[in-house]
C-alpha cells in the first residue's frame, strides 16, 4: 500500500466516523524511570513499512548527539492551558538527559503554538519536518489537530512517528489505515463505556443528557456511549451541542438540557468550556450525576469551577500528582523530585496536564530504547508492539500493552475518581475494559 492510499483510507475512515458521531509501580528506577519490561509481542510483524512512503528518511533528525523532537499545541487562545504539555515534556527531557538520553543522545524538543488551530498544526509540522528536521512528533494536543498533521504527511509521501498524541480520538488506532500515529491518552470511547457502566451498575435507569463539542472530541463520547448503552433501560434524553472555538460558555444549552429533568449527565467537553458548564449546572440548580472527561480533570480547570465541581465524577490511568493520597507512589515521588529539578514550579507539580507531558516524555523515551533502531519505522512497529510496559505515572496494577494487529489501544483500564472536598479521591479498584473497548472498536 503506498502512502497516497494510505491518505485515501484515512480519509474515508474520517469521514465516517464524522457521519456517524461527528500515565506507577513495577519500573525499574535505574533507567530513567521508563520501565524496563518493554518487549515485542510474539508474532508482531511490520505494520509501518518503508514501502508507504514515497518520500523516506528514516534517521532524519538523529544526526549527531541529539534526537530532535516536535510538538504542536495550544499556547495561546481558549485551550492554552494544554501548553502545560510542553512543560512536562521538557522536565522529562531534561530528566531522561541528566540520566544518559537515549543510545547515547539527547533528546531536544521545538514546540510550536497552534492555539488549537488544524491549519496552524498543519503549519507547524511543515515546519519542524521540513526546516527544524525533527524525528518525530510527540504529545501533538487535539483531535483536528493531528488530523492536519497526518493528512499534511499523507500529501507530502512523509512517514514520520507521531506519537503519544494528546487525544484518545480512536480513529487513531488502526494502523491498516494510518500506522504512523499512536494514541497517548485512552481512548474516549473507553472513557464513554466506562460511564456507561458506571450507571448500569448505579443508576440502571438513567435519563442521559449529553452536552457535547461539535467536533471530533465531542462526538467520540457521544457515538460510543449511545453504543454502551444499547439493550440498557438507560435513555439519551436530550442532547446539545456547541463550537467550542467560538464559545466559551453553553449556558444555554445546560439550560435546555436541565428541562429534560435528565438525572445523568455526559459532558463531552474539555478546556475552559468544561468548568464553565459545571458552573451553569450549579447555578441552575440542576443536581445530575455528572461525567467529566479525563481531559478536563486538572486541577487547573477544576479550581476554574470551584465548588460546582463537587461530586462530579472522571475517571484515571495516572496518578493525580495534586493527590496527597498518591504523594508516595514512586512514580509520583519522581516526578515531584526531579521535576522540580528541572523547571517545574510548585504548581506545575500538581497539575495534571504537566504530568501528562511528563507521561509522554518517558513513554518516547523507553519507546527509543526499546526499538531495535534509531529509525522512524522500527520506532513505529516497537510502538505497535509492546507487552506490559510500565512507565511515568501510570496507575499501579496498570500496565501498556499495544498488538497493532488487533489490540492497538495502550490504555484499556481506567479507575473511577469522585470530586470530593476539592480533590479527586478513587472509587473502587482498576477495571479492565478490554473486552467491550474492542467490540466498539472493531479490534
């Protein structure tokens, strides 16, 4: 399959997918903290292959003593809080740097401002593929976002790594259409069906009212939690949507969705827009049982809606770094310690976005160690291979696993968390949602 094929499968798969809808315990600390069980699955084969490219080079970006590494995301605008991305990576770097780098190298990062714009992402890769000559992309913020970028590289005949993006967009995890690009985060369907279990198991009766983004974002959770919870009493009752580049706030909408008289609420929401809403929920006096996303979880937005956060509930791959609970996990007490040795201020060291650059920054780094070579399409088939990794601040008891061939989500468990008294505190024990994540997913 050439890579001009390639773009033509991405494309349709997109397409549809828009009809029909729209990071710890067992690692080896003497390795930088990356963990240290990284293996190939048996009977992995290329899923990323030279032959997709018409344009290969394969080591660009390795020349000398460095591994040069792009990023794009929001550093201005309504979602500039996802600029704390950068800064975990960089601590991370610095961390991994200070301990050995990678095969001898250090890791360099060139992050650009996007302010949450695909044509400005699209931008910003022409320009650290093509002038800055990076390896790869990592922790690249926002589902539009890596689809500019991705069919920015399918036009071009580029085969570059695009790792641990920062969506659980799971049009994302088919290597048979794109094997270039991985999720970093879990899946929103996974979150999607988590919820929906959640209310068989509490509320097997609910009356649903979902307020969702009109974008890619937004109609993951929704197409995936109609789909959880077919053959269920639980109903959809009302249903908004809003644009989240033009409108910080959908009052309007909560207003609408609270004259359902729905007891359950999905909010398919991230950024500023999602604390904002809690707040109209409170202010109406509307009381739902109320899902935030895992992206809106921070303790940065979670202060933004103060106490019309209470009882909302999210669910975790990672530890809360903000969590006294978790302040001696020892993936919590490396990230605190050597973070702040390199540039991470107290309060970067309780936010949630910042350890999400600090979990994809360890996840590049055992990724490069554990890839055979230095090479964009060894990096890549390591990426859709791995067995029980364990690395940065994933949950204990938690462990990656990718087979592209069939299973190509890394994170397919999740833990309940409730906001209670300002803080995130855990509900119940690590479930595995392997099973149904695949049946919604085709895998």
């Amino acid at each position: 399959m050439t890579r001009g094929s390639t773009v033509r499968r991405l494309g349709a798969v997109l397409l549809a997918l828009g009809l029909v809808a729209a990071a710890c315990g067992g690692r080896d600390d003497s390795d930088s903290g990356s963990g240290s069980e990284t293996t190939e699955a048996s009977g992995s084969k290329d899923l990323a292959t030279t032959a997709d490219c018409t344009n290969y080079n394969g080591t660009q970006g390795t020349e000398g003593n460095v591994i040069k590494i792009g990023n794009s995301l929001p550093r201005s605008g309504t979602f500039k809080v996802f600029d704390e991305v950068r800064a975990g990576i960089e601590a991370y770097f610095g961390f991994a740097n200070a301990n050995g780098g990678v095969q001898g190298k250090q890791l360099q990062l060139t992050s650009l401002d996007d302010a949450y714009l695909p044509e400005r992402t699209r931008a910003n890769v022409e320009t650290l593929t093509g002038t800055d000559g990076v390896f790869a992309l990592l922790g690249v913020v926002g589902t539009e976002n890596n689809k500019a970028a991705q069919q920015y590289f399918a036009e071009k005949g580029l085969c570059v790594p695009n790792l641990a993006v920062a969506t659980g967009f799971p049009g994302f995890g088919d290597p048979s259409t794109d094997p270039w690009i991985i999720n970093g985060l879990p899946n929103y369907a996974l979150e999607s069906i988590a919820f929906a279990d959640y209310l068989k198991q509490n509320q097997p009766n609910a009356k649903v009212a979902i307020l969702a983004q009109n974008d890619s974002f937004g109609e993951s959770y929704v197409t995936a939690f109609k789909k959880a919870i077919e053959g269920t009493k639980i109903t959809v009752v009302g249903e908004e949507t809003f644009d989240p580049r033009t409108a910080e706030n959908a009052s309007g909408q909560v207003t609408t969705l609270k004259a359902t008289n729905a007891d359950a609420l999905l909010l398919g929401v991230t950024s500023i827009p999602c604390p904002n809403a809690l707040k109209s929920v409170k202010d109406s006096g509307w009381t739902p049982t109320t899902y935030v996303t895992l992206t809106c979880s921070s303790k940065v937005l979670m202060s933004l809606a103060g106490d019309a956060s209470e009882g909302a509930i999210s669910t975790r791959a990672t530890y809360d770094p903000a969590d006294p609970a978790s302040a001696n996990e020892a993936g919590v007490k490396e990230f605190k310690s050597e973070g702040a040795k390199y540039g991470l201020s107290a309060a970067q060291l309780d936010d949630l976005n910042v350890a999400a650059g600090w979990n994809f920054g360890a996840y590049l780094t055992q990724l490069l160690k554990a890839s055979p070579e230095l090479d964009r399409a060894k990096v890549m088939n390591t990426a859709w291979f791995q067995k029980d990794v364990s690395f940065g601040m994933n949950l204990q008891g938690l462990t990656w696993n990718t087979n592209g061939t069939d299973d190509p989500f890394g994170y397919e468990q999740l833990q309940f968390v409730k906001r209670t008294g300002g803080a995130w505190v855990p509900q119940g024990d690590i479930v595995d949602y392997s099973d149904q994540l695949r049946e919604q997913t085709g895998g």
